[in-house]
C-alpha cells in the first residue's frame, strides 16, 4: 500500500508542476515607443530664423502671408519681440509634429516646435503656404481646448 501511496504521490507532483508552469506569469511586454517625428531641415531652418528675428524685433513681412501683414504693426512686433527676448537665447528647438488644420487651404502645412531658451521655453506654430508665405505664432503651450477627438470605430462583433 505505501508503494502505491509513493506512486501516486509522484504521478500527482508530475501533474501539477507543468500546471503551476502554465500558471506562471509572464512579464507584460514593453510596447514599442512610438518614433519621434522627423522635421525637414528647411522647415526648421525657417522656424529658427522666425524665432531669432521675432527676438530681434525685426520681421520681414514681405514673407508673410497677405491676411497676416496688416496685423503685424510695429506695436505688435516690438510686444512680441519684448516678450521672446526675456527667454534669453535660443539653445535649442525641438519638433513636435505636424499642425493639421481642416481651414488650412490645400498646399498649406503647419508645424509646432519647442523652441528652448536660456530662460523658458516657447512654442512656435509655424504655417507655410504652398507659395511659401508664412504665419508664426507663439504660445506657451500646447493648445488642447481647440482639439475635437473624434469617436473610435466601434468593433463589429463576428
């Protein structure tokens, strides 16, 4: 009788080992981080020199979209200047991604980068018209309140 307790211990042991393996848990696998979005070289170019001469106080508004110029008044342009000279130099920018808006008419891109300074940190909306006309704007942060999420895709169940 003690043999065949012992066989049945050990027949139980081989039964509920692979059990706790498969029970095991596995460790969560790490997503893949999404890849940084990738400026174009001349886009940045652009946002750099808008940067430094809106610092400056001097704006060619000849580069400027039409709509845009009879707003930058000399008033507005030593405002902004003043403001953006009080983050000290430029160090740094850094893309963020496309701006895409459903008003921009065809041809038209816009861009959002970090531009990091000495003393704070600024974002520049850059807007560039297919004729390569452009708007700069310049905010503190990321504007959230104008997103509209849109509604996912409901799964069909099969």
């Amino acid at each position: 009788m003690r043999l065949g307790l012992r066989a049945f211990v050990v027949a139980s042991a081989l039964l509920i080992v692979p059990a706790f393996a498969w029970s095991r848990p596995h460790a969560t696998p790490t997503p893949s981080p999404e890849p940084s979005p990738v400026a174009d070289p001349a886009v940045t170019k652009i946002a750099r020199q808008q940067f430094v001469q809106w610092q400056a106080g001097v704006v060619n508004k000849s580069l400027y979209l039409p709509p845009v110029v009879p707003k930058l008044t000399d008033d507005k342009i030593a405002e902004t200047s003043k403001l953006l000279a009080e983050l000290g130099a430029l160090t740094d920018l850094v893309y963020i991604g496309r701006w895409l808006n459903p008003e921009f008419p065809p041809g038209t891109n816009g861009y959002i980068y970090q531009m990091r300074c000495v003393s704070g940190n600024v974002y520049e909306w850059l807007v560039i018209d297919a004729q390569g006309k452009l708007n700069v704007l310049f905010k503190n942060r990321l504007d959230i309140e104008n997103v509209t999420p849109a509604p996912s895709a409901t799964p069909s169940n099969p």
